[in-house]
C-alpha cells in the first residue's frame, strides 16, 4: 500500500516538528515555531483560534494529534508514523510502542491486521523495522509469551491494547498493574516486584492513542501519565480542546483521492417493514451494478447493509432477532445475515472482504459505531421507532469507506445510503449531518432523496 498524497503531507508534517523538537528541545516552543514555519499553513497558536498554544497534558512528553476524517487511513498513516518518531531518540531506547484502542471491536481488528505479514500496515513495519516486528495483545503480554527483556531489545515490541485495560481507578483489580513473575526478565534485582505497568514505566514507551477524543478524561490522563511515555500520537477526526494538532487534512482530500463514498443519499419511509423492503431492493440494484462492473474489468464488490436495531427495551422494538426473522421471512438465506451486538459476535474470524463470503445483511445496535472496516457496507438501514429521532450518527461512519479506494465507473457505488421511519425526520438528518461532522465531512455531503426513486 502506498501512501496517498495528503497521507505524504502528514508524515511530512510530522517530520517536520520532530526535526524542530530536536533542535529547540523544548515542547512548547516547538509546536509554535512548527506552525510559525508551516509551509501550507503558516499560523500563529492564539488562544481561541484553530491552532491554540501548546497544551501540556502530560508534563515533559510532547503530545500530539494527527486530524483525519474518517475512512482517511488513520491506522496507515500512524503506521508510517513510528519510524520517524523513534528516529529522534537513542539508538539503545527500546523500541515498544503501546497502542490503545477504545473498543473490543478495534481492538480485535487491529491485532489481526498487524499480526497478518501479508496486511499493509505489517508489511509497513517490516519494511521499516527490518522484520523485528513484534506483536502483543493483553494475554500474550501478561503471559511473557516472548514478551521479555531480551525481545524488547531487538524488536519493534507494538504492544495493542484496550483503554480500559489500562485505566482504572482501583489499579489493584487490574492485572496490568499486579505483580506478576512471568515478567521477572525484566526485574533489575531480584527481590524487586514487576508488573506489566512497572515494565512499560521501564520502557518508555511511544504510545499511540486511537479515537483519541475517547481518552481525554482525568482518568484516561492519569493513565497515558503512568505509563511513563516518551511520546504520545493521537488519532481522531475529531479533536478535543486540549489536543495539539499538528496536522489537519479537509474532507475534500478524501474525495480527491477516491477514499469515501459521498454523497450521503437519505430516506425517509412511512414504516420499518418499507425500510426492510427498499433497503433489500436497493441492495440488490448495488449488486447488479457491482457484477456488471465486475464483468467490464472492475474489482468485485458485494454490497452489504448494516441494519441498525434497537435495544431490547419495548416488545414492540425492532430488536435484532426480529429484524433476522423478517429478513429470513423475506427470503434471506441465513448465512448471508450476521448479528454483532456487545454480547453477540457472529463477524468473529470472518474476513468480509473475501471472495469467499456470502455475508450480505448486518444487524447491530451501535456495536459498531467506531472503527469497523468494511468498504463493502453500503446501506445503512435504521429501524428505530417512527416517532423518535433516529440516531445514525453512531454508525453512519461504517458506510463512507469505498472499495479499493478508488471510483466506480457507476455513480451508484460510489454513494452511501442511509434509509429510516421516522416522523421526526429533520432531525434524522440532523443526526446524519452530526455523523458527518463527526467523521470529519460537512452538511453539504449528504442528499435528501424521493423514495419514488429506489
């Protein structure tokens, strides 16, 4: 995978401020003389403005944020991102980087993607760490299984792990922070107590922060503060008041590049069942599309719908084991409809890109309202109550990704789509329009549509 031209201009960016740091060595003045210099951007940090002065969340670290809409490649860029950043320090400073996460769902995902050596953002480290790439998850870690003194040495050790793995309150109900003898090579006397915290405090480690803007409380600060970084890189389309951006990258970008599938067309339905039916309809007509281009020379594309349930709180809800029953009632064969809720993972181990799978139909609540990939989930169908606003802000981020990242020579596969019930329908699109600023895009990157026209 090569990197796209405003992904460039962000390692460029953060090149760039590493090589001032490096010459003021000092934090704070580094980031104003980075933006003082820009060459794009020239800015001078002012309290109320874009870029405000420096920020110093966690004393002595430099922190800072990389600003990309999402479907932006996040994940790629921060890859690229690690050579660079452990270029400023000592030859002999161990090379572990601990990368946190905020939910099951991405966590799961970017353990696979950085332990598969045929993935891009492994072969990135590969390439850029002379294939001493080590990866742990929390198991692997507080097991010792080649985790040890000697490894961390030799390797890149990129150590992934959830938020709440780390932050608590009571650190003494977290394994993280007991003492723990699978862990003794790391010991400096033997009679010292060691624990996978006290082990990071030792290592200094580089810590990337994904969706930072959920890890901005006092809690999730105390717990960047413990782990005794060196450097601290955050991640969001949407950054809080306190981050310190030093790049930013505009939804147009995006488009240039053929990353998002925009416009955002919106529906409106008189009933949930007419949201199944369109939605079915509608899904069909993308597949038909995808096959006729698949068959000029195009990639293959299976368009998938992301159903959207609601909790189980009324009997009259439209809650995910009735949406499969209805789905199922209507023709669909069971194995194209997948359920993933907080308690129900039917996605576990499946690779939806694969030529090989047949899922067509998800149905979720908001288990995936942040950070799943799957550039082939075109539809969003939500089925909350007619008379509620319906909140697809959460997952509408889940249907921007276009496939292979370049344009469909038919105009319907490059567009995502969003169908509902709901009588209070502009507020629906409200919530479209805060799922778009939430990603990083504007109001202006979605259509209200006829539902004639489906």
């Amino acid at each position: 995978m090569i990197l796209k031209q405003y992904q460039k201009d962000i390692i460029e960016d953060l090149t760039r401020y590493l090589e001032i740091l490096q010459k003021t060595k000092n934090i704070s003045e580094s980031f104003n003389e980075f933006w003082r210099l820009h060459p794009r951007t020239p800015l001078t940090p002012f309290p109320g403005e874009i870029v405000e002065p420096y920020k110093n969340n966690v004393a002595g670290v430099p922190h800072v944020c990389l600003k990309v809409p999402t479907a932006g490649g996040k994940t790629f860029i921060a890859a690229n991102a690690l050579r660079p950043i452990f270029s400023i320090f000592p030859q002999d400073h161990a090379k572990t980087v601990v990368w946190l996460v905020p939910s099951n769902s991405i966590l799961e995902q970017t353990i696979r993607n950085f332990s598969n050596p045929e993935h891009p953002y492994r072969e990135q480290l590969n390439a850029d760490f002379g294939n001493r790439v080590e990866v742990y998850d929390k198991t692997a870690l507080l097991q010792g299984a080649g985790f040890n003194a000697s490894s961390v040495k030799e390797n890149l050790s990129l150590c992934i792990l959830s938020f709440d793995s780390l932050r608590s309150r009571n650190k003494d109900n977290r394994n993280a922070y007991k003492e723990n003898g699978n862990l003794l090579s790391f010991a400096e006397s033997g009679d010292e107590e060691i624990s996978l915290m006290k082990v990071f405090q030792h290592l200094n480690p580089v810590i990337v922060v994904d969706e930072s803007h959920n890890a901005e409380s006092e809690l999730s600060v105390d717990m960047l503060k413990q782990l005794n970084p060196s450097f601290i890189l955050d991640l969001t389309a949407t950054p809080r008041k306190n981050s310190n951006i030093i790049s930013f990258t505009s939804a147009f970008e995006l488009k240039k590049e053929s990353m998002v599938k925009l416009p955002v067309i919106v529906y409106n339905h008189q009933s949930k069942d007419e949201v199944v039916n369109s939605a079915l309809e509608l899904r069909a007509r993308l597949e038909r599309a995808a096959f006729d281009a698949q068959n000029q020379g195009g990639a293959p594309i299976r368009p998938i719908v992301l159903f959207q349930a609601e909790p189980k709180t009324k009997e009259d809800n439209a809650t995910f084991d009735k949406i499969k029953a209805m789905l199922i009632e209507k023709g669909i064969k069971e194995n194209e409809i997948k359920i993933k809720t907080a308690d129900k993972n039917e996605l576990a181990g499946l690779d939806l890109m694969s030529s090989d799978c047949e899922v067509r139909y998800i149905i979720t609540v908001n288990a995936l309202k942040e950070g799943w990939d799957c550039p082939y989930a075109y539809i969003l169908a939500s089925l909350a109550d007619k008379n509620s606003a319906v909140d697809v802000e959460q997952i509408l981020g889940r249907v921007l990704r276009l496939p292979y990242t370049r344009k469909n020579p038919n105009p319907m596969l490059n567009m995502s789509y969003v169908l509902t019930a709901s009588n209070k329908f502009l507020d629906t699109v409200q919530n479209v329009v805060e799922g778009l600023n939430r990603a990083g895009f504007s109001g202006k990157d979605y259509r209200i549509a006829d539902t004639q026209v489906i």
